[in-house]
C-alpha cells in the first residue's frame, strides 16, 4: 500500500535515473500574493527538488509523489505562495508534505502556521527542514510539524529524536551519491534529512492511519536513541549509541 507525498519544492525532474519507477504527479503554483494561478509544468529548473524525490524514493520505493513546485530558479517563494501550496496539497489526498525549505522570518509565521493547520485538518502531516545552524526557521519550529536536522556521523540507517519543545529528528543529511563524485560534492544539508524523514514516515503510513502524536511515537520507536544536544557537538553522542 501507498502513501501520497507531495513535496513542495523546486519541481521534479521525472527523467532522472534515480527516480525512474516512481509513480509522480504535479503542478506549479504561480504568483507572489492571492489569486495564485496552477500551472502543469513542474519541471525542476535547479535540481534541488529532484534531490529530494530520490532521497525518498530510495528508502521508499512505494511512494506516491505529487510534485508541486513553488521555487523560483534561485530557490525562493513567498511565504504566502507556500501557504496556498500547503493546502492545495492537502485537498489533493497527500498525507505526508515535505518541506525542504523555510523562512527565518517570524512575520511569516501565521500564515505558514494557518496553512499547517489547515493541513493538519485534513489529516496531512507537514515534515520541515530545521535551520543548518540552529536558527529558528519556519515552519519547522511549529509543534505542529515534524522536523528534521542532520550531521555528517549519521548513516543513512539510523534516526535520532532530538529532545527540546519542537517534534525534531535527527536524519542522514546527504542524498543519493552521483557516480564518480564524491559525497562532498553534492547536497547535503537538512533539506535532504527532512525528505528521508518524509520517507519513514510515509513507510508507517501506508501500514496504519495515525494521527500526528500517534506518528511521533511510532517514528520514535525507530530511533537509535533520544537525543540532548545542538547538532554541531553531537560526533561523540553518535559513536556512543
């Protein structure tokens, strides 16, 4: 059985080798302000969201991904673009919606907030990546939304629950290797921790319908280990767990 993923991003490249035998479907959202207009090009003009869509697809084959696009060619959006992308992907059946981006901006909160909740009632559960260097990055400081970090010692078969006020994990942060490139050359960062955490959850999904505190749980219980540290100190923390 599978679960509906939409990612809001950069678009999808559907050719790309690393995604080929995944089902996809999507559309752009256009505009800055309301009315937003639907486009049905979401072709990935950067390669940011394709990054994303193969990290998922690699630890979950069965995903059903509904691409949306809402960053421009140099990787922004308004925060009221996001919003309505939100609930557009909420009211087109996906149950996990992936975020690999954010605002530093605590104006823009209520907003993105609104549209998470909106998500939320409709029985969609937002995954958001946190700020690399611990900042406060909407929306993933909501307590409504999953949450991923990531660090360099953390293999792509472990996940860590980051204890603090917010429902954050800790994730591989690198994405599917490009041959004859080292790993260093590519992505990494928390955008791809979110969609490997988008992936697991998606995985617990397709299996059982649980709502958002009953999904912590169940992440939890595939948790290494519960963790109490900022993510730039946590090298010796790995290698004891």
């Amino acid at each position: 059985m599978s679960c509906r993923v939409a990612i809001l991003d950069s678009g999808i490249h559907k050719g790309h080798p690393h995604l080929q035998g995944m089902e996809i479907q999507g559309f752009s959202v256009e505009g800055e302000q309301a009315p937003f207009s639907i486009a049905d090009d979401y072709s990935d003009r950067t390669g940011h969201g394709t990054a994303c869509a193969a990290a998922m697809f690699r630890l979950n084959p069965e995903i059903e991904l509904l691409a949306i696009r809402v960053l421009d060619d140099e990787l922004t959006t308004t925060h009221l673009n996001l919003a309505y992308a939100i609930q557009c992907a909420a009211d087109r059946g996906a149950k996990i919606i992936n975020l690999s981006l954010g605002t530093t901006e605590a104006s823009s909160a209520e907003a993105i907030c609104q549209a998470v909740d909106y998500a939320t009632s409709k029985s969609a559960i937002c995954v958001a990546a946190a700020h690399p260097q611990g900042k406060r990055l909407w929306p993933a400081e909501l307590p409504s939304v999953l949450s991923a970090s990531c660090h360099r010692s953390c293999p792509l078969g472990d996940m860590y629950r980051i204890q603090g006020p917010v429902p954050r994990f800790l994730c591989h942060g690198y994405p599917r290797p490009i041959e004859g490139r080292p790993p260093t050359d590519n992505l990494y960062g928390p955008s791809i921790a979110a969609a490997h955490l988008s992936a697991r959850a998606a995985e617990i999904l397709a299996t059982e319908p649980l709502d958002f505190d009953q999904l912590i749980r169940a992440l939890e219980r595939r948790c290494r280990a519960q963790i109490n540290a900022p993510t730039g100190t946590l090298d010796q923390r790995l290698r004891q767990s």
